[in-house]
C-alpha cells in the first residue's frame, strides 16, 4: 500500500557518500524537526531523471528553500557510487542531497516499488515528490507513468508550497 499524506515516514537506511566513502544515514536523520522536500526517480542518469526531473529541483533550490524548506533531497534504487557520480555532474554547488537507496528498501517500504524488469532496470522507484514535516507526509505527487516529471516536478510543487 503506498504512502499517503498524514502518514510518518518508515524507518528505513540510505546510503550516502561522505569524503570517507558511503556511510549509511537513517530517515530520522533526513527528516527529524526538518521540513523536507524529498523527490525519487527510477533511475540516477536515466533520461526524464537527468534531462527534467532533477534540473528542476536544482534551478528552483532557492525558491523551494524561501517557502521555509530546510532541505531538498533526492533518492533514487541506486547504489551511493552512481549517486555521487550523478551529483558531481548535475549539483555541483550542492543544492540538493543525494540518498542512495540500492536494494529500494525505501522505495518498498513507502510501497512506491517500480518494478522496471521489462525494460533491464529491475526494482526500482516510481517518480514522485513529497513533502515531509519532522518525518510526516504533508503533500504527494505521483507521476502517472515513469517518462514523465510534470506532476512530481520542480514547478508543480513549487506552486503548492
């Protein structure tokens, strides 16, 4: 069952990249007493992923971040190499954090599992965005189809904030 508004987010590890290799860092730690903008994606690199979902979150940073957003982060059912890979090329003045979740155990765990096998991508995430209060959804947008970043987008949520 996926995810809805009004419900606290699980308890679930992500992995993220620090100058000492990958360290895991927890929900708690992501979300406790913040106001979060989290948005997933299938796939780090992948073209709507690369190409329209993540520039709109890096180009708006500062405007999501005036409407009292503490944090805008990313995750995606990769591992936390190809995370600070995609970083490095895409938020090289770090506007956004990159939260690797490699076995989607948070993509399962919000029941937002894409299973993307037919086309050679195996498990991953549907595309979404979300806001999250001290670990609590307060908006969802799920995409309709995983080619597309309209509703999950940047520009969307940030109209609802």
């Amino acid at each position: 069952m996926p995810i809805k508004v009004g419900d606290r987010l699980p308890t679930t590890t992500f992995r993220v990249m620090t100058p000492d290799g990958p360290k895991p860092k927890t929900t708690e730690e992501v979300f406790k007493g913040k106001k979060v903008v989290l948005f997933a994606v299938p796939g780090a690199f992948t073209p709507t992923c690369h190409k329209n979902h993540l520039p709109g979150f890096v180009k708006n940073a500062e405007a999501i971040k005036g409407k009292g957003i503490d944090a805008i982060a990313v995750t995606s059912v990769n591992d936390p190499f190809v995370q600070d890979a995609w970083k490095k090329a895409s938020d090289p003045d770090n506007k956004i954090d990159f939260l690797a979740d490699g076995s989607g155990e948070f993509a399962k765990a919000v029941g937002m599992e894409l299973d993307a096998s037919a086309n050679g991508l195996g498990m991953r995430s549907k595309r979404y965005s979300m806001v999250v209060e001290d670990g609590v959804v307060k908006s969802l947008n799920i995409e309709d189809a995983p080619g597309k970043a309209d509703i999950s987008g940047a520009d969307n949520l940030l109209k609802s904030l």
